[in-house]
C-alpha cells in the first residue's frame, strides 16, 4: 500500500519556526512570559530545529542521523504527533515494521483526524502480517464519507487475501457506487459469486458490465466463458449473437461464434463465423494461429485438409509478415513430413521473433544432416546464445557448427562454455561436446588438450564412433599410441564395413605401424565405398602403393590428389621427385 508523505500539524511547527526566526530581540513589544512557559517555548523552538534537521536528513535517506533528530525532537516535544509520524516513517524504510508501530500508533491516536497517519498505521500492520488490523483502519477511513474512498480498492484486496468474501463485497459495492462500473470491481465480484456458488449474481455482474461498456467484446467474452463453463452454452451463445447483431464486424465475436456453434454440433454455420473472423484484419494472428493448430489437431480428413487450406490462404492474405502465422503454417509442413518447408516456415517466425526456444532447437537440429549449410545454420545458433544466454544446449549447437566451418576458436569458447552452464547433468550433450570439442583443440594446435578430451568423451560412450574414428586417426597424425590407435579404428571399422571414412582411417593407421599389405587392402575397399573419393584417399592410396614398390602408380595417385585442399603440403614434391616425403 503506497501513500504520500504530508507533514502535519504544520500550524504549530511553523509558528515554532517563526519564533526561532525573530529571536528574543524582535523589536516588536512582547508580553512577560513567565519562566514555565519561557522554558515551554524553548523546548518547542528546539524540538523544531531537531525536527527540520531530520526531515532533511530523511530526505537525504541517511536513516541513522534523521532518526536521531527526530528522537531528539521528540524529547523535547512528546505530544507532537508529527514527530512520531516521522520516526515511523524511518523506521519502515529501514525495515522494521514492529519497530515503527508504538510510533505510528501513538501519531494517530495525537490526531485521529489525518489519514495519513492512519495509511502509515495500516501499512506497518500489513507489513507485519496482520491484515485485519490494516482492513479495520481502512474501513474506517473509508466508511466516513466520500473523501477517502480511493481507498475501498486496498481494503477489498486485503479482505479477499484473508478469505472474508462478505466483507470484500460490500467494500467492492461501495467503490462501485464512487467510481461506477469497472471491470476490476466487477471481476472481483464475479469471482466472490461464483466462490459461493451464486452463478446468478456473477452473471448479472457480467450483464452490468456489458450494458456499461457497449461494444467492448472483451466484457462480452468474459460472461460467455462464465457461462461455457457452468454448462450454459446455449445462454452463452444468445448473448454472442445479440452482441454481433448489434456490432457485426467483431472478428473475436465471431470467434466465439464459431466455438459456441462447434459445441452443439453445428458444424457449417460454425465454420461460416471462423472464416468471417479470420478474413479481418483486426483479428490478432496468434488468435488465428492457435484456431488453425486447433483444426491440425483434428482427426485428418479431406475436409480437415480443405479448411486448413481454406484458413492458411486467408491468414497469408490478411495477416502477413506475422511470426506465429508462420510457425503455425510450419507445424503444418512439419507434421505432413515436409521437413525442409516446414524448417523454413520455422525460420521466417525466428527472425520476426527469436523468443521460441522450442521452434530454435527444431531449426537447428532439422539443419543438420547431409550437405548441411553450416553456415546458415549458425545465424539461428547464434540467435539462441543470445537469446537463451543460460541454456547450454544453445551454446553446444553453436559450437558444433562453428567446429564443423573450422571457426575452432570460436568452437572452443562455445563448447566449454556448454559444458559449463550443463554441469554434467545432461550426459549425452556432455559426451558430444567433448569429441567436438577435441578435434577443435587439435586444429589449434593444442593436442594434449585435445587427446584429453577425446579421452572424456570415451569414458561417457566408450562406442562413439566419430570421437573412436578422429582420435585414431589424429593419433595416427602425430605416429604415437599407434596401437591404440589402431585398436580404436579397428573397432569402429567392424561395425561400419562400408563406410570409406572409416575405412580410410583404418589404413592410415596400419600404414603408420609398417603394415603396407593391409593397409592397401582397406584403402581398396575404402576407396570402392566412396562415391567421390577425397583427396587425401588419393594421396593416402599414393603413399601406401610407393611403399610396396608400385612407383608408377603411387604418381598416378598423387596427380588425382593435385589440387585437392585436403592434400599435404609436400603432395607437389612427391609427384616432382617420384618419391615419397614425409
């Protein structure tokens, strides 16, 4: 309860003021005083001075020193219900309500006439949790006339909190007779009503509103759901149709037009009113977004299909450019397996509105798979860091990304702030972040750091078989743990026969330990499996070949390799010389 701050008893302090001002040498005659009251007005001239000085430190919120003004002043001045009003004051803005009660007890006792020593009084009550003892200040002060009655609305919300519905609506009638009928009176009201199940009285209320405030739908779909829930749908669909008689271009009439209708199995009239609302374009396009979701949840029928057309060519038409139009008609694509129209749907709504978290996770992880435009898909990872600062799954994705378009730096920062913000509670993210991360560090140059990751991310999936197959073939890079390197590849080779990648790996490593028949058999079969073979197959093949003495034909595989942006920085020697270089 908030209240303003009016100093009182502004009479007596002023004249203490003016007396303080003139002195005892004012050159106007005065009367002998005698020294009782001499010694009256001097305690009075001072407890002024103390007073001043702690309205001005209270102004200045030093609390410590206003208070002690203000104690001071009250010494010399115990009857002055100002002083005590103020040292309440300070005492609630430094938060000690219990403290502050004596104080604005006393304040108003001195002068049951200010009302704003009554509010201090309710406030500090409120503050300690003894709303009744509030309400009972406040209904004084409202039941006197018409001077206060701002304050009924305080008064109701603290009766209603304390569950006395009998008293709340009686103060909630003697505000609506100050401030006429209002629609937060009247929804207080209501709810009372329909708490004492008086359904009646509710609806009246409603009734009242409406006759009140002609033309506002808002009112009139207030009552309608009063009655759809109380099972009176035929009361609830009359008054609609009054209602868009009297005002026939209300699209959230006909809105409820078409629920109403619906409900008692009038199917064609209903869907008349749904399109005539969704032709407007005053209708808010999430209310017709979720009306067409609604129809997507319907059984599928040919003329499920024939309305959704029916509502998608009229939202497009007299809603566009809107972001939940756009996601409802993804959902849409989504759920007839339109995958990719439905992705673009999806990202038409992020860049009107980046705030779905949900439809950003489906963007993104619908972006991925073969030939996959990293690049665009950061420009929505990116968007969920910056709009989800505190989800990890966000800052994983945008690591990803950047780590497959080689941005390894920027990968690095993402990932581990993934791991971070996830703290090991999602286990899968965790394992994932690792391997990506790993293969981010050895592109940096920071390999120990990298193997250490690859490392994590084998002890949370012993069996993944990218993290298996890049950390064999890194190892086999650096020609260290070559049998472990060779363990790790061999494992994921027996489970992907087929795959050239895999395969590649393999001889490459077997290539390392000195195992130049084997070597060639997997990089044949490698090879044989790759529709387009990289270059550095090629060049791999190359090398293998030369080392079994096939001289020839090690060039001819090095010149396939030549331009390759895979290929070794000594591919251009070797098809020079002949010979193989390291």
């Amino acid at each position: 309860m908030q209240h303003s701050i009016i100093p009182v008893n502004f009479k007596n302090i002023l004249v203490l003021v003016f007396l303080v001002l003139i002195g005892s040498n004012s050159a106007f005659p005065q009367e002998t005083l005698s020294k009782k009251d001499r010694k009256a007005q001097e305690n009075k001239t001072k407890s002024t001075r103390y007073f001043i000085e702690g309205e001005k430190f209270l102004v200045l919120n030093e609390l410590e020193k206003s208070y002690f003004y203000f104690q001071k002043a009250l010494e010399l001045g115990p009857e002055e219900p100002a002083i005590h009003y103020k040292i309440a004051e300070v005492l609630v803005k430094a938060n000690e309500p219990a403290k502050a009660l004596p104080y604005a007890d006393k304040a108003a006792e001195l002068d049951s006439e200010n009302k704003y020593y009554s509010l201090m009084l309710a406030e500090i009550y409120t503050n300690l949790k003894q709303p009744l003892k509030a309400a009972e200040i406040l209904d004084r002060l409202t039941a006197d006339g018409e001077s206060n009655q701002q304050y009924n609305l305080d008064l109701a919300s603290i009766y209603l909190n304390a569950g006395e519905l009998e008293k709340a609506l009686i103060v909630l009638d003697r505000a609506e007779e100050y401030y006429g009928v209002l629609e937060p009176i009247t929804v207080q009201k209501q709810r009372i009503y329909l708490k004492n199940n008086k359904l009646d009285q509710a609806i009246e209320e409603g009734e009242k509103l409406i006759q009140a405030k002609p033309g506002n739908p808002t009112y009139v779909l207030n009552l309608v759901e009063i009655l759809y829930n109380n099972n009176r749908v035929d009361q609830g669909l009359d008054l609609v149709m009054k209602e868009i008689e009297k005002y026939p271009n209300q699209p959230e009439l006909q809105m409820a037009a078409h629920s109403l209708l619906k409900e008692k199995g009038r199917k064609e009239e209903s869907l008349n009113y749904l399109y005539q609302a969704f032709s407007s374009p005053d209708l808010n396009p999430e209310v017709k977004s979720r009306a067409y979701l609604a129809q997507l949840t319907e059984l599928k029928t040919i003329e499920r299909e024939s309305v959704l057309d029916s509502l998608e060519t009229l939202m497009i038409e007299f809603s566009p450019e809107d972001a939940s139009i756009y996601g409802a008609l993804g959902e849409r694509r989504i759920q007839e397996d339109q995958q990719q129209e439905g992705i673009s749907y999806f990202k038409k709504s992020l860049l009107l509105n980046p705030k779905d978290a949900k439809m950003l996770e489906q963007v993104i992880l619908g972006s991925f798979g073969e030939n996959a435009d990293f690049q665009e898909v950061e420009k929505f990872t990116i968007m969920g860091v910056d709009e989800f600062p505190q989800s990890p799954e966000f800052w994983f994705y945008d690591g990803v990304v950047k780590s497959a378009q080689k941005k390894d730096t920027a990968a690095v920062a993402s990932l581990e702030k993934a791991l971070e913000l996830n703290a090991g509670r999602n286990q899968q993210l965790d394992q994932v972040a690792y391997g990506s991360l790993g293969s981010s560090l050895y592109n940096l140059g920071e390999k120990e750091k990298a193997f250490k990751n690859f490392d994590e991310a084998l002890k949370l999936n012993p069996n993944d078989e990218q993290v298996l197959n890049n950390y064999a073939y890194f190892l086999s890079l650096e020609k260290v743990n070559l049998e472990k390197a060779k363990a790790m590849s061999a494992k994921v080779v027996t489970r992907f026969p087929n795959n050239g990648t895999f395969l590649d790996t393999y001889s490459w490593v077997l290539f390392q330990l000195g195992e130049y028949e084997e070597a060639k058999k997997y990089m044949d079969l490698a090879l044989q499996n790759e529709l387009e073979p990289s270059g550095v197959m090629f060049e791999h093949y190359g090398d293998i070949l030369y080392h079994l003495g096939q001289k020839t034909e090690a060039i001819t595989y090095w010149k396939k390799a030549e331009g390759s942006p895979e290929a070794s920085e000594t591919l251009s020697l070797k098809i020079k010389e002949g010979k193989y270089h390291e």
